[in-house]
C-alpha cells in the first residue's frame, strides 16, 4: 500500500473533531477505499489545554493555522475555522499558493471568495473540495458536479437550513410562535446564541450561491442572491398556511431563464403533498432538475460532527485517489457568462395576509389596489366578523410581477384600515 496521506486540520471544534474521531474509528475502510491510509499528522486550535475527548499526542501543534501550508509533512490541509476572512481566508490561499489542495467545510468562505480560489486551484493543479459546505452529509456537491455532468440543469431547490425548518417544523406542529420556538431552540442547541446568521436567510443564500455556480457552471455570485429570513412568519401565516394546502419552508431556489439566472432564499408556501414539504425538523433536502434525468432529490442529515465528517472524508478520499475535478465542474475559460436575474422580475403566485379594521368598504379598498396593479385574485378568506376591531384577510393571487406585487403592497400600506405592515410569502408549486 503507498504511503499514508498526511493531512492538516485547521479548527477542532466539532466538525474537526468529528473528521479525526471518523479516520480512527473507520481506519480500516478508510485505507480500503483511499487506497491508502489518511492520517492526521498536524493540527490547529486556539486551545491546546482543552479536553476534546481524542488522543492528540504525536500531532503537531500550530499556533498560527497558516503556518498549517507551509509544514513540509503535510499534504492536503482540512480548513474548519470558518468565516469568509481572518485566518480561514488566509489559510486557503497559503496552502492552494504552496500546491497543496485544500478540503474545507466553509460555505462563507466559497460564496465569497469562491472564483478567487478556484482561479488559484486552477492556476496551481490542486484540488479546492468542499462536500462538506452545503447541506452537511447529502452528498449534493459530488451529485451536481459528477452524477449529473450530462444533463443541463434548470433549477436547483432545497431546505438547506436545519435551524430555519426546526423552527417552522415545531411552529406547524404545536401552533407556537417564533421568537418562543426560537428560544426552545438555543437551549436545544439547534440555534446560536446569535442566530441571526441562520434566521435571516444568510447561511442559506451562502449554499445556494456554491448550488448555483455548479448547476449552470458560472462563477459564484452570492452578491446576486435575494435574501430573506424567517423573522416575520407568524403562527398565524403556518395556520392559514394549512387550512390553504401548503407549508411553509424556507427555501433556496435557483433557476435558469433565458434572461440568465435568478438565485433566492425567501419562505415560501408549498403544497403538502410536494416530497419537500414532508422535509421536518433538522433535515435539509436539495432538488435538481435536469433536461435527461428530470428531478432527483437529495435528503439528509445537513449539520453535526458524524454527516459533515462524512462530506470531509469524501473529499479526501478522492484526493488519496487522485480523482479532481474542476471547482465548478469546468475550467474557468469553459464557465458560463449568463448575467443574474433581479429579484424585480420574479413572477409567481402569492399569499398576502392583512390586518384591517372591520369596517364596510375594506376589502373593497384593498382589490381596488390590486386591481389598479394588475394583480389577479385566486382565492380571499376571511372568518367572523368583529365590527372596529382588527381582522385578518388572506388573499392568495394567481401569478403576477414581482414589481407590480410590491407596488400594490406600497399602497395598501398607506390604506387607514391596515393597521400593520402587509405580509408576503410566496407560493411555489413544489
């Protein structure tokens, strides 16, 4: 057997751990199927001190993870620190500039610095692998870039944030409200102490920016993602959601136009009967669509030490191998040029739920607007009556403009009888 292929990690945390205790425990099938052992011969963490449950002795210690690229013992460095600058940034550009690949689990890193570092694999013949960034153990990378090399992808889809759908599974299901849901989910462990990186949509928009450059093979463009989080669904918007037919998810949802390629994370209402709406609790899924195979979907496991572990021995196994593939599944000159697609010129269907004085005339007010927009109604609910008190009204439109959506939402805003901001979700056919 040939000799053991040494391995940098940088960061011991949980998936870093996680990566050491899998070599170990499955040493033997690890070699097997490397054609060689992988072993970890050198380590980076901010805490030397601290009892991580694992045998270290014998690694060696770097303070400075940079200093990781330069040990000449080292063949490929594990970067696990996270974060789109600082050390991670620095690490993987010292250890692509010294030849060395690089295997990372960091989603901000490659939304954002993507095209840079697969300009410098490229440049230096070295792999850039990241199984690992999005949605944790689906082997989602391996299936965009290789499984599905035939076929022109249209649209790539998924949950691909574990916190954001534990928190809309257990709204759903227990008829609680976010912020209480949220809290639960903190003590759990499920949501950062500073969730906002997760609920706002970002970690999200961070996958779906390194979905999308492999699906239509262009350079990562997470700067053209429209991003919003899960911070204004309400208890109320998941009941209704039910009694329509649908479920809220939070969604990144990908797809080529002829006008190029639009990239979103919004919530969105889908039909109970789609496969993705059944997707509950911590689990991700992703779905591609592609011209030859039609739609696969991928569900799993999209955090934790053993699924992420999993992605990152993947990707050295391959390297062991020998088996590379272009970052973006080809050569930088071969990668598309398709402009993005502004949020303005989505069209689609529609949920609006308003909070209206209940008074004659209202709902007269308000289709009036809609209809003045050019927005078509599909569907209004409205239950009981409470003359001057505040009610809500569901309005579900067929599909319309983006912009001509928002407009109508502007004016309604301004009505006397909207006593608070107007909410939206869109709806989406699966």
């Amino acid at each position: 057997m040939s000799r053991p292929l040494s391995v940098a990690v940088a960061g011991l945390g949980t998936v870093g751990g996680g990566v050491l205790r899998l070599l170990r425990d499955n040493a033997d099938l690890v070699s097997a199927r490397a054609g060689r052992p992988i072993a970890v011969t050198a380590v980076s963490a901010r805490d030397r001190t601290r009892d991580r449950g694992l045998p270290l002795g014998g690694l060696r210690w770097y303070e400075d993870p940079v200093a990781l690229a330069a040990d000449p013992a080292v063949d490929v460095v594990v970067e696990l620190i996270g974060g789109a600058e600082g050390p991670a940034r620095a690490l993987a550009q010292a250890a692509l500039g010294a030849g060395k690949p690089v295997v990372t689990a960091n989603k901000a890193l490659l939304a954002v610095h993507g095209a840079e570092l697969a300009a410098a694999a490229e440049r230096e013949g070295v792999a850039l692998a990241f199984e690992a960034a999005v949605a944790g153990g689906i082997p989602v990378i391996k299936a965009l870039r290789e499984g599905l090399a035939g076929n022109r992808i249209t649209r790539v889809s998924g949950i691909l944030n574990g916190t954001c759908n534990y928190i809309l599974t257990v709204m759903r299901e227990r008829g609680r409200e976010f912020a209480e849901v949220l809290a639960d989910a903190q003590r759990l462990g499920y949501a950062e102490a500073d969730p906002s990186f997760d609920i706002d949509g970002i970690d999200a928009a961070h996958k779906l920016a390194i979905l999308a450059a492999l699906a239509f093979g262009r350079p990562v463009a997470f700067a053209e993602v429209h991003v919003e989080g899960i911070r204004g669904v309400s208890a109320l918007d998941i009941a209704y959601a039910t009694e329509l037919g649908y479920r809220i998810k939070l969604l990144g949802i990908a797809s080529a136009r002829e006008a190029g390629v639009e990239a979103r994370v919004h919530p969105c209402m889908v039909p109970e009967a789609a496969p993705i709406a059944r997707v509950d609790g911590v689990f991700n899924a992703v779905v591609a669509e592609g011209d030859q195979v039609g739609r696969v979907m991928l569900e799993g496991r999209g955090a934790g030490a053993g699924p992420t572990a999993s992605a990152v021995v993947a990707d050295l196994i391959d390297i062991a191998r020998g088996r590379a593939t272009p970052v973006w599944g080809a050569a930088s000159g071969a990668l598309s040029t398709a402009p993005s697609v502004p949020m303005s010129a989505h069209v689609g269907a529609y949920y609006l739920r308003l909070m209206v004085v209940d008074r004659p005339g209202v709902i007269a007010d308000v289709t009036a607007v809609l209809r003045d927009a050019g927005v078509s109604l599909e569907s209004m609910l409205q239950r009981g009556r409470s003359p001057g008190e505040a009610v809500p009204v569901v309005l579900v439109t067929h599909e319309t403009g983006e912009t001509a959506m928002r407009a109508a939402l502007d004016r309604i805003s301004t009505l006397d009888a909207v006593l608070e901001a107007p909410t939206l979700i869109r709806i989406e056919a699966a």
